[in-house]
C-alpha cells in the first residue's frame, strides 16, 4: 500500500512539473507574437539621425507631413521652434555688409575658390553666430552638439573641403573680400558656377504646402520629429525635393561621409 501512495505521489509531482513547462512555454509563445505584432516607429520622407527631411503636403495646426521616396513623415513644430527659408541667388547678391560661408578648394597659395556660397544678413551679435557649415562646424549659438561627436575623417585620396566664412566687406565681379573672424581679411574667387544660397529668418506662418523642409529634432518613440529648427526651400524644377537637399551637415545624411571642412 506504501507502494502505491508514494507511486501517486510521484506521478503527481511529473504531472505539475510539466504543467508549469507548459504555461512557460505559451507564456513565451504570447510573448515573441506580441513583440511581432507591435507596430513599428514611422518612417518615411528622408529620416536623419537629428531629424528629417521632405516636401510638405500637409499642415494640421503644429503638425506637419512630410512626404519622400519612403512614404511620410510627421514633424510637430512648438512656439520655440526656430525658422529660416533659404533660396537660390547669384553672384550679383554678394554685397557689402552680408555673412558669407564659402566653401571649396584652397590652391598653393592659399586662396579659396568657392563652389558653394551661402549668404545671410548680418545678425546683431556679428557674422561669427552666424556659424558655419559642415560636420566639423561648430554649432550655433544655444544648440549642443551630439553626444560623442567626432569630425568625419576625409575619404582617401580626395581633398579636404575648406572655408571662408565672415562679413563681406568688398564685391567686385567674382572677387569677394571676407572679413574672417580668425584670419583677418581675406580674398575669395567665386566664379559664376558657384552655387549661392541666400538664408533669412523665417517663421510658421511662412510655410507652404509643396515646399521642402529640413526639420531638426530628436524623434519620439513613433517616430514623429520634435522640430527645434525648420530651414524652407523652394521645390526643384520638377516640383520635387531631393532627399538630403540643402547641404551641409546637422542631419548626417546619406550617400558616404562628407569631406572634411578646414578654413577660417
């Protein structure tokens, strides 16, 4: 009779072993198809580590909709969000007393010409908050910049970017005489190939759908871009942006590293 109780004791123990191996395993099974079934962050537009980037196609309020070769994408603006509009100009609209960053080759000697141009009014605080631009820039004026970051080493066998960036203080033809913060005056070539850019402080109310927008921000958990600047560009000819538009560093876009930027 012992026999037996102790048998049934035994096969009692098996029967709750297994049972608790079994409510583990469904426990696991529901958790692995949960984990499947949660949606993932958004994507769309042209996504940056800082931000985003694509044509606008819609405005709800503080929400905007970007749209991109991946779908779209939602930026929310806040009354700190800050705004510029950057539009296309020419070598005629260097004038005295604007902020110029020239960007190019620097030859033998040392003089700059310029391949790319961005001219922007002169600011109280002088052409210095202005900033510069490039991924070995420093940023501007009340913005950090990411944790750890580190220039970006010069791809072999091209080339460092260099620049000039000041107060313009003398314009004659594709002769450009920069007042440089750290070098003094300088004088730059910008041939009418340049590509010049003006930028000017914008703000929501100038947003309009169709336009390109560059929103930089850190991204919540669905996805949606938390602006703290918004730089406006016109649409291309074809009335599409290209991803990645406008230049620069800020977003670590796509497409390789960046040269690395040397200059004043």
């Amino acid at each position: 009779m012992t026999g037996v109780v102790s048998m049934n004791r035994i096969l009692v123990l098996v029967a709750l072993t297994l049972g608790a191996a079994a409510t583990a395993c469904g426990s696991a099974a529901t958790a692995a198809n949960g984990a499947s079934s949660s949606p993932s962050p958004q994507r769309g537009g042209a996504q940056f580590r800082n931000g985003a980037a694509g044509q606008l196609v819609q405005i709800n309020g503080q929400t905007l909709i970007l749209t991109g070769p991946a779908g779209d994408l939602t930026v929310y603006v806040s009354s700190t969000t800050m705004f510029t509009r950057t539009s296309t100009a020419v070598l005629s609209d260097i004038v005295r007393g604007d902020c110029i960053v020239a960007s190019g080759q620097k030859d033998s000697a040392g003089l700059l010409t310029a391949t790319t141009v961005r001219l922007s009014p002169k600011p109280a605080a002088g052409c210095a908050a202005a900033g510069r631009p490039g991924p070995n820039a420093s940023p501007p004026a009340g913005v950090s910049p990411p944790p750890q970051a580190s220039p970006r080493p010069v791809p072999s066998g091209q080339p460092a970017m260099a620049f000039v960036s000041g107060e313009v203080t003398g314009a004659a033809g594709i002769s450009i005489t920069v007042l440089t913060t750290t070098s003094g005056s300088q004088t730059i070539t910008v041939p009418t190939t340049a590509a010049v850019t003006t930028t000017v402080v914008a703000s929501a109310t100038d947003l309009r759908t169709g336009e390109c927008l560059r929103a930089t921000g850190a991204r919540d958990s669905t996805g949606t871009v938390q602006a703290t600047s918004i730089t406006i560009t016109p649409a291309g000819p074809s009335g599409t942006c290209v991803a990645g538009f406008g230049g620069g560093g800020g977003f670590g876009g796509r497409g390789g590293a960046t040269p690395a930027a040397t200059g004043s």
